[in-house]
C-alpha cells in the first residue's frame, strides 16, 4: 500500500491547481482520453494515487478550489478514470465540487462526462455520475442544497430532472433540504415570486429552485423522511417556515391536512416570529381551520404553543379565536396550561409587545401627524400595529400632533384597531397616557371613547381581558396610571371621566408610593373643570359637580393615611407645597389625618410654611397643639423656621405660642434663641419679638446677643487694621536710625513713651483678634463675653495708638516747635476724653442742636432774600440739605 499514498508534492500542486506537474514525461497513458479502458505504466500510476486519510484522488483535491478549472480539465484529459473514483466517504469529484459551489467545475465535468464516458455509461449499464451517492446516500444536488450552493442546484435540477425525487439514507429529498435554506424566502400570498429591493437577485434563485422541485418529481411533496415529515412538515419544524409553507400550500392546497407520525399539523409543528405575518398566515382558508385540531394526545396547536412558551403564536392563536377550553387525553385545557404557569401573561405580554411591530413607515407617521385619514384607510388593519423606534403607534403620534384632523385619526384608529388603547410605548405609556397629558380634542376624544373602546370591542377578542388590563389601569414605567398624568398636568376632564370609569384606579400607588391624591396635593388644584383645546374651543362633556378632589376623597378615604416613599401622606404632601385650599379642604374632611408624622418625626405644622394668609389654620385645634410637637431631634416647628429662615412663619408661631416655646431645647441642646444667634440679617420684627417674650442677654457694652454674629465682622476688620499700623509704626519710629540701627531719639523720655504706647496698641489689637478667633471657634454661651473683651481692648488700641501718635509728634517736632507740639499734644487728649460715652453723647446733643440753628437761620435768610447768607448754611450742613436748597431755588 505503500505506493499508493500521494506525495506531498503532488497533493501540493493539484491543490494550487498547479498543471506542471501534469507536463512531465508521460507513459502509456499518452491518447487514452478516447476510452475508458486503458492501462497505464508504472509512472502513471504516480498520479493515480490517494491521500492517506480520506482516500482523495487529485481531482478530488482539485475540486475543492474553483479557480483549479485548468488542472481539472488537464488531469481528465490524462487520466479520465478519475471523474467516477470515490474517497473514503463514497463521494466523487462531484461531491466535492457541489459542496464548494464550483459550477464551473460542474460544468466542465458534465460535459466531460457526455463526451467521453457516455457510451462507457451506456455499454456498462451504469447511472451518471452526478447520480451517484455517498455513503450518506446523499447525491451531489442533496450536498448542493445542504450548502446553500444555489446556482449549483439549479444547474443541476435543469439537468437532471430525476435528482429531484432522489432519497438520501434519511429519507429525505432535495425539496426536505429546501425547508432548511429557505430561511428569509418572501412569497406573496398566491405563491408568486416577490421581489425586494435588497437580496432580490438570491430570493428569487431560491423560489426558483422550490418551484423547479416542485414540478419535477410532483410526488416528491408526499414523501417522508425518517422521522416521518414531508417537506412541508418538515419545513414547519424551521424557523421563519411561513414563506416556505405559503408556496407549498399554494401548489396544492391538500398538502395542509399533512400530518407527522403522532398527529401533528404544521400548526402544531410551527413558530411564529412575526405578529402580522402570523396574523396573515391564519387568515388563509387552508390554514385558519387547523387552529383547534388535535393530535393523538389531544392537544391542539394552542397546547403545544403554551408548553414552549411560544408567546407570539398563542397570541396570534387568541386574536384568531382559537378555542382554549378543548381538553387533551389528560383532561388539561389551553386555560389550565396558562393559569398553571406564574406570571405567564406579564411575560407574554411583554415579549410579543417587543417583537410583533414593523417600525413605522415614513408614509404612515406623516398621515398621522397630519390627520391623513384618507391614506390609512388604504392600508389594512394590521399596517395600523406598526410603531417607531420609540415604541409610538399611530395613536400616540396622532395625540401629540398639532393637526386639527387628530380627532378624526384617533376615532378611525380605535374603530379599526382597538388593541392600539392598550399598547404602550418605551416609557411603558399608552395613548391614554398621553391623553391624560393633553388638552386638545383629540385627547379628549380619545379619554371619553376609550371605555366603550375596550369593554365593547376589544373585549370581544378571545382572551385580551386576560392579556390586557383596562387601559385607564396599566402603568408606565414610573408607575404612574392616567389618573396619575391627568391630575400632574391638571387635566381636569380627564381626570374626572377616568375617576368616573373606574374609581378603584384612586387607590393605585406608583414606583414611589404616591396615591392619585398624593399628585393632587403635589401638583396644585387642578384650574377649572373643563379644559379648552388648542384650536381654544371646550368639549361639551356633562360632568358630575364636585371637583377632583371630592371625587378623589369620596373613591379612596383611605388614602389620606396613606405614606409615599418619603412618609407623607397627601396633607403632610400638600403643606410642604404650600397648597392651603386642599389643606383646608382634607381637614375640615379629615381633621385626624393631622396626627401623621413623616419619618422624621415632622408632622403637618413642622412642614407648612405659615404666613398671615395661612395663620388661620391655627384655628383648629390638631394644628394648633402642635406648635410645640418635636420631630424625631427634638426641634419643634419653631426650630425647623428658624433654620429654614421662614421669618414670617416664625412671627406667626411667636404670636400663637406661649413663652415656653422659646425654652424648648432639641436634642443637640439648642434652644430657638441659640439659632436666632447664628442667623445673620434677621428682620427687626422678629427681634423685638424674641426680645418682648424673652430677657434677650446683652453684653456691657449695650451689644444684643442676636446682633453679634453680624458685628463681629466689623470687630475683625477694626483689629487688623490696628495691628497693621501699630507694627508699621514699631519698626518707622519717629527721628529715624543712626548708622549702628539705634533710634537717633532713644534717649528722649517722649520718645520711651511712644514706644511704650505703640506697643500696648499693638498688643490690644492682637488680644482682640485672639478673643474674637476663639469667638468663632467656641460656644454660643461664650459669645457676649468674648465680645466684651473683643471692644474693651479695642478701645484700649485706640488710646495707645492715639496717645503713640501724640508723643512721636512731639518727640520730633517740639525743638523747633514748641507750642505747635503742645497743641498737637491738646488735641489728642482732648479726643481722649471724647471717646468716653457720656462726653460723647453730650458732644452729638450739642451737634444736634447746632444742626437745627444752622437749618432754621438758612431757612429764614431764604425766606427773607438773603441768598448768600442762606448759601453759607446750607454749606455748613449736609450735602442733602445743599441738594434740597438748589431744587426750591
């Protein structure tokens, strides 16, 4: 055996397809292309040679590469036996070349085989080697098909009519293996071949080849494999099969009573992937009667649908009436698979929702846009499900128009397609959401029909009460129902027909907790009954009296206790915005809804923002006590004012509440007077209200407690600029240095004094600085006696930067200028003694009084035409008085 092993070489040159190798010197194989019969030399035999595994000759490795037509056509012309040899798997060059789709390999091997072998064939009494099968018993056309190799397969159905009723060792034909290709095949409904713009070229190869199948061999369509389908059967196992199945059914309609070994029907056997296909494919007189037949087990399609989950086929089942109360030989119906599965519509609902709609067609989102309701009236019902990217059908694109014929869309749309109400959106809305949102006609039209909508239509549909809630109930993916949006967007009307559609939907919680009273004490009281338009015209709609708050309290009492996510239940939600007229309207319903706490501990008075207007809710009593009510800290309503700087708020607690408020400590020891100190730029008002009900602590210097934080500021800027000059002035001292550094006047007691003063100066200032950084960084009870000491060494910086001052001029100016010295030395001591307050009041009485002579003697020299005189007093006034002179002038 050892001979008969291809070299490397030569399996290397008839894969590259390499002829040379063919060129070499030749035996008595030279002119034996003329028969069949020949004998070849020992050199011949060379070629003649298989691979060690899979037995593969050269035209074998040749065949595998399309672009080796050459070395084919070489190597048959040399050694013409090869075209009949079979590898180890009983294939034949054919096999091979069918496989890769090498037509022109086919091709050339065809033709060589009718030249050269035919009489051989003939004499022989042997089939075509395109006939011939493998040890699977699959012809070249069977690998063709399997492959997908489709310009193969045509080539060699047109040549050999009989390929198409071969049978492979599964028992299945060529027209089984098409079920498996025909993945995405697109056929009309009376089987003709339809085009597309995309793939059209392939889609019709691949009907081709159906077709050709179809009429060659006419009993090929009834015959079974081994699992005991037809092609049809056999196709209705595949995916994406319907247009598949529709050109079968199409050739003959009997084919649709098929069934397989245990009584199954292509309804049974199939999935449905796409809705309005599916939709269309039941719609067929073949087919529709299939949908409640049973198999041997007794389970029809709907059975078998529900056991694998295949929601989108028990959906279209159910929109085709299926019958779901048919019992199996076990006694179990379609209604007992289902409730037996948890959460099976929720899951079903959601999955078909995703995948039954086409995006929306740029024609039809403009007819809805524009209320063209001309154009979607050429259309089918189902062209009515497709959507946008978002998940918009035609109805949520229509409500958020500014169209004018919106209305006619959305009347046309639920008379057609009702499913389209419960359909929601990426934002899990429905059109009624959206409705809801509105204020325009067509949303209206669309809140009023929507009852009749769902309960007289869609209702009619076998099982959508159980795949579909009520619309006005279905929630978004905030949680939210309509009822929720309507009162958000204050849609007075459509909050009241949905309350009157179903008044349960008031006790609906969104993701948050929130009751639809929750969202009337959030949002505000709804403004008015009835809503205009946009074209501002009213729907004439006979509404019930009573507004939504009534109609809200009167289906859901209950809600008035109920906590949101933050622990507020509807009062406690409308006094933190403030809202008085549903405060006052839920109490004088509901005073014990007062009592609630948030889960802070606050109740209703720590959370409303008091003011004069709303100063008369402290007239109930459950208010009223809790003004002294303490929150989980310990503060109180008081408490909570002051931080919140609610001033007015707080005028009013100090009004209505007893003197105890102001004692009352939270749990950090802080009492509202200790916050009213940490509070800047608090109104007059409200400190002489502090100071009225309580003995407001002053410091020694006349300084209220509450008036330090704003005053300390003032005290900081004041000992900067104090320590600043007097360490300049330590080290600029007066008469300058001599050449040794020393002050030229140290030896001049004036001098030792200035020094001295300078320094106690500086010193002060530095001590202020010092009392007031321990003022920031301390205690609020500490607070008046820093500043005590903060002013008293303030001033004491004063006298030694005055006194300093006084004695340098002194010290330099008193050799030359004795009495200017002593003079200067007056003055400051003078303002020494000023600075005491008692002198200094006396000294603004004495200005005061002064001020008004001036003022009187300019007002009589003015009156009396004494211009110059009365020009010279306003002068000595203020520059507004000079102002008010030149304006009588």
């Amino acid at each position: 055996m050892e001979e008969l092993i291809m070299s490397w070489d030569l399996y290397t040159a008839a894969l590259k397809g390499d002829v040379g190798i063919l060129s070499k010197e030749q035996g008595t194989g030279e002119g034996a292309a003329s028969t069949r019969n020949v004998g070849y030399n020992e050199f011949d035999k060379y070629f003649l040679t298989y691979t060690l595994e899979e037995r593969n000759t050269i035209l074998h490795v040749a065949a595998r590469n399309g672009e080796n037509l050459n070395f084919v056509v070489e190597a048959l012309k040399r050694f013409p036996t090869l075209i009949d040899q079979k590898n180890s798997k009983g294939e034949t060059a054919f096999h091979i070349s069918a496989r890769q789709g090498n037509k022109d390999i086919i091709e050339h091997l065809v033709t060589f085989y009718c030249d050269i072998e035919a009489t051989a064939a003939k004499n022989n009494d042997t089939e075509p080697v395109w006939r011939v099968k493998n040890s699977e018993g699959d012809t070249p056309l069977h690998i063709a098909m399997k492959r997908g190799k489709i310009q193969v397969v045509l080539f060699l159905i047109s040549l050999d009519n009989s390929l198409a009723g071969s049978v492979n060792n599964r028992g299945e034909t060529p027209l089984h293996l098409a079920a498996e290709i025909c993945t995405g095949v697109g056929a009309s409904n009376n089987g003709l071949i339809k085009q597309s713009s995309s793939g059209g070229k392939l889609r019709e190869d691949i009907l081709r080849v159906i077709y050709l199948l179809l009429r060659k061999p006419s009993f090929a369509v009834l015959m079974r494999d081994k699992d005991g389908l037809t092609p049809l059967l056999k196709a209705a196992c595949c995916r994406n099969c319907i247009p598949f199945i529709s050109v079968l059914i199409a050739y003959n309609p009997q084919l649709s009573e098929q069934r397989d070994l245990i009584g199954r029907t292509i309804l049974h056997l199939m999935n449905i992937e796409g809705y309005k296909e599916g939709k269309r494919f039941l719609a067929t007189p073949e087919i529709n009667p299939l949908k409640d037949e049973q198999d041997f087990d007794g389970d029809t399609p709907i059975h078998i649908a529900i056991k694998n989950s295949d929601f989108m086929k028990v959906r279209v089942l159910m929109e085709c009436s299926a019958d779901f109360t048919i019992n199996n030989s076990c006694g179990i119906s379609a209604w007992d698979l289902i409730h037996s599965q948890e959460d099976f519509a929720i899951r079903m609902k959601d999955e078909t929702d995703k995948a039954m709609d086409g995006l929306m067609e740029r024609q039809m989102y403009r007819a809805a846009m524009g209320g063209d309701v001309q154009f979607l009236s050429q259309h089918d019902d189902i062209y009515f499900l497709s959507r946008t990217k978002e998940g918009n059908n035609i109805l949520h694109i229509a409500l958020g128009s500014e169209s004018m014929k919106a209305t006619n869309i959305v009347i046309d749309a639920l008379k057609r397609c009702p499913i389209l109400l419960c359909q929601t959106n990426s934002h899990g809305d429905t059109p009624l959401h959206l409705a809801a949102r509105l204020r325009s006609l067509a949303a209206q039209e669309l809140t009023i029909s929507c009852k009749d909508t769902f309960q007289n239509k869609l209702e009619l549909v076998v099982g959508a009460s159980f795949l579909y809630s009520a619309p006005w109930r279905v929630k978004n993916l905030e949680g939210n129902t309509p009822l929720h949006e309507a009162l958000r967007a204050g849609n007075a009307i459509c909050a009241r027909i949905l309350l009157l559609l179903d008044d349960e939907v008031a006790s609906f919680v969104n993701n948050n907790k929130e009751t639809p009273l929750h969202f009337y004490a959030k949002y505000q009281q709804i403004p008015g009954p009835l809503s205009a338009g946009r074209d501002g015209s009213l729907a004439e709609i006979q509404l019930p009296e009573g507004g939504e708050l009534d109609l809200l309290l009167t289906a859901n009492m209950s809600a008035l206790f109920s906590r949101d996510m933050d622990g507020l239940n509807p009062l406690l939600r409308a006094a933190q915005r403030n809202n008085f007229e549903t405060i006052r309207r839920i109490l004088d319903c509901c005073p014990s809804s007062a009592e609630i706490c948030d889960l802070s501990g606050r109740m209703f008075l720590h959370l409303m923002p008091l003011d004069d207007k709303t100063e008369v809710l402290l007239e109930s009593s459950q208010i009223k006590a809790q003004i002294e009510a303490r929150d989980h800290e310990g503060n109180t309503p008081l408490h909570i004012a002051i931080r919140n700087r609610q001033f007015k708020k707080v005028k009013v607690l100090l009004k209505h509440g007893s003197k105890d408020l102001l004692d009352m400590v939270n749990s950090q020891g802080e009492a509202p007077i200790d916050l009213i100190r940490l509070q800047i730029q608090v109104p007059h008002e409200i400190l002489e209200l502090f100071r009225d009900m309580s003995q407001m602590p002053q410091g020694i210097y006349g300084m209220p407690e509450v008036e330090v934080k704003e005053n300390v500021h003032i005290l900081l800027v004041i000992a900067v600029l104090l320590a600043t000059i007097t360490f300049a002035a330590g080290f600029t001292v007066p008469g300058g240095f001599n050449d040794s550094g020393v002050p030229i006047l140290i030896n001049e007691g004036a001098f030792k004094v200035f020094l001295i003063s300078n320094a106690y100066a500086m010193c002060s200032s530095m001590l202020a600085l010092f009392s007031l950084f321990w003022f920031m960084t301390g205690k609020a009870s500490e607070a008046l006696k820093l500043i005590d000491l903060s002013v008293f060494v303030l001033q004491q910086a004063f006298y030694g930067t005055i006194v300093a001052f006084m004695t340098g001029v002194y010290v330099t100016i008193s050799p030359k200028a004795l009495w200017t010295a002593i003079l200067v030395c007056i003055l400051c001591s003078g303002l020494i003694l000023c600075s005491f307050k008692p002198l200094n009041m006396l000294l603004s009485r004495i200005f005061s009084f002064a001020h008004g002579i001036l003022h009187t003697v300019a007002v009589s020299a003015e009156n009396a035409g004494l211009p110059y005189i009365s020009c010279l007093c306003y002068a000595l006034l203020s520059g507004s008085h000079l102002e008010s002179s030149t304006e009588a002038k």
